[in-house]
C-alpha cells in the first residue's frame, strides 16, 4: 500500500486562463479569442496554445505570428466609449456585403480593439457601448447580470391595453418566451405612436419580434439606455463620446467587478473641463425601469421618492414621470 505523501502536492497553475488575459488586454472579447485558439492561431512561448492554458503577462503570446505586448495589471487602463449608431450599419468588424460597419467612426487603438457590448440591427439606431476590457464587457453582455436595455420604438397598428398586458406578460416566440418588463407609452396618433420599453436580455430582433407577435408593425427602433448609461442628448448620430472615470465606476459597480482605471488623453480632459463648465448641474427626473445600479427590481419601484438623472431622448414626445430611478452616465467627447 502506497501512502500518500503530503510533502508532494499537486502544484497550483500559475497565471490567468489565455482568453481572460488576452481579453482584459483589449486584444479581443473571450468568445473571439476562443476562436483563435481552436483554429491554432494563438501561441505561448513559441508553441502553439490550447483552451484553458494560463499565462502571465511575462509569457511571449503572438497571434498569426505578430507578437503581443502585454501589460502587467498595474499598466493597464480601460476605455469605454458610446456611440450614437445611426440606421443603415451592421454592428460587426467586416460585411460580406460590404455595408458599412459601426467601427469604420471609432477612435483608432494601438495594441488593443475595441470590444462590442452586445448588438443593434442594421435598422435599429442609438447607444451603443464599446470598451476595450473584455472582462468588462463580458460581464455586460452576460445574462446573468440582467442588465436592462431600454428602447424607443414607434409602431403602427391598434394597440390597447389587452395588447400591452400581454407583451408584459410573456410571449412565445421561436427562440422561447419573451416579455418586456416595462412599457410606457410616449404619445403620438394612432397610426404613429411611440413607446418606451425596457428588456432584461438581448436576442436578436426581440423588440421587434414581440411587436410583431401581436400584429403591430415597429417603423422606428432607437436604444436609449443600456443599465446605467443613457444616451446623451448632445451626441450627434454617428458620433461617439468617451466615458470618464466616474461613469466607469459605475458600470464596475453593476456587474460587481473592481473598478478600472481610466485613460483620458488631453484632448477628452480639457473637452470634459469645458462641458463641466458649461453645464455644472446634471438635470434630473423621475424614471422607471432600474434602480440605481441600472437593474429592474423592487428596490426602485418602492422607492417613489428616489430620482435618476435624465439624459438622451429621441425626437418624439416626452412620456409621463413615473416612479424609479436609473443610473447615471457621465460624458467625454471624443
């Protein structure tokens, strides 16, 4: 009988896992680094890398032979920029049509690449979030942190109050049931009527889909608010504006991840200084659809007396103030 000798344990692995690294560097979201490593396109030291595999920032990763630098966790920042998306571009870096894509206007990086936090339709407009942390973004995108996406949509088509129930209620699709968790109505004539209405997930043409699933058509589609970041009413469509330290804070806090550090280069800290300047004060009204956090729950809805800041609106009317309170963004222009 062999005893076992305690004196031999089995050594810890050292490092993070490759796709986690790489993607904390910006190199590229996990899912996509994923894919590089499967078609052996990823190498660590020279040899060519396997899933799982863990690395430091002392390693020597080269992907398609172009050796990376990483940065140890003390030199890395992050950056994280909306984006006003205007109908007519895919949310992808190439179209075999040719279409234009939402990365042909960002800001060019050195080293790093800007990661997508979730998608929009080709017909669909609005805020779009982009980070170079893959952590970040992951943690966004995932579903379990039920991040609330908020959405202005026009319709066309009898709508009543049976109607609105049951799309808050649930609805089979072909994917499995969706519902809206909240819908208000923002006025307009009956054959051009905007409403307001917020998910809990991301699926492809969801909102869409659940409109058409009781006979009403969407004409319109613009997202607003992605959990604590509004679409500012400044940003002009296809442009894009940079978040700064405090809104980066905010969006860690969500999703229960330490905080980043933030780089603003000296052309977005003296912008900022100049909108400080020119609006000091961050108008505020009473919202729905989150609380603080940016996530639908009770603790808003009980709170009436709980307020959140306003921030972009499309061009339709303006909905009734209602109870709840969402998250704050806070700007840099790029």
């Amino acid at each position: 009988m062999v005893e076992d000798n305690p004196s031999q344990e089995t050594p810890v692995p050292s490092g993070e896992k490759i796709q986690k690294v790489l993607a904390n560097q910006g190199v590229g979201s996990r899912r996509e680094i994923e894919d590089l490593v499967r078609q052996g396109r990823v190498k660590i030291d020279g040899e060519v890398a396997t899933l799982g595999a863990r690395i430091t920032h002392e390693n020597k990763i080269s992907i398609d032979n172009q050796l990376l630098t990483l940065l140890a966790p003390e030199e890395q920042y992050c950056r994280v920029i909306v984006y006003n998306k205007p109908e007519g571009e895919v949310t992808s870096r190439k179209d075999p049509e040719g279409r234009p894509t939402v990365f042909d206007r960002l800001p060019k990086l050195k080293n790093e690449r800007w990661i997508s936090i979730g998608r929009l339709d080709f017909n669909t407009s609005g805020l779009l979030l982009f980070t170079t942390d893959g952590e970040l973004a992951n943690k966004l995108m995932h579903p379990s942190s039920q991040i609330d996406r908020e959405y202005a949509v026009r319709v066309k088509g009898e709508v009543d109050e049976e109607t609105l129930e049951r799309l808050k209620e649930g609805v089979f699709l072909e994917d499995g049931m969706a519902r809206f968790t909240d819908i208000q109505d923002a006025g307009g004539v009956a054959s051009n009527h905007w409403y307001h209405v917020v998910l809990m997930e991301g699926r492809n043409r969801e909102v869409r889909r659940l409109w058409e699933s009781q006979g009403v058509i969407v004409s319109r589609l613009k997202r607003v608010r992605y959990g604590c970041i509004f679409l500012p009413s400044r940003l002009k469509i296809g442009k894009w504006e940079e978040l700064d330290q405090r809104a980066v804070n905010d969006l860690c806090d969500l999703v229960e991840l330490p905080r980043r550090t933030v780089y603003l280069s000296p052309r977005n800290r003296d912008a900022s200084d100049r909108m400080r300047r020119k609006k000091p004060n961050v108008q505020r009204s009473q919202r729905s659809g989150g609380d603080r956090s940016g996530k639908s729950g009770e603790r808003a809805r009980n709170n009436p007396s709980a307020k959140g800041p306003r921030s972009g609106r499309p061009n339709q009317p303006s909905r009734p103030q209602r109870e709840g309170k969402s998250g704050q963004g806070v700007w840099r222009k790029g």
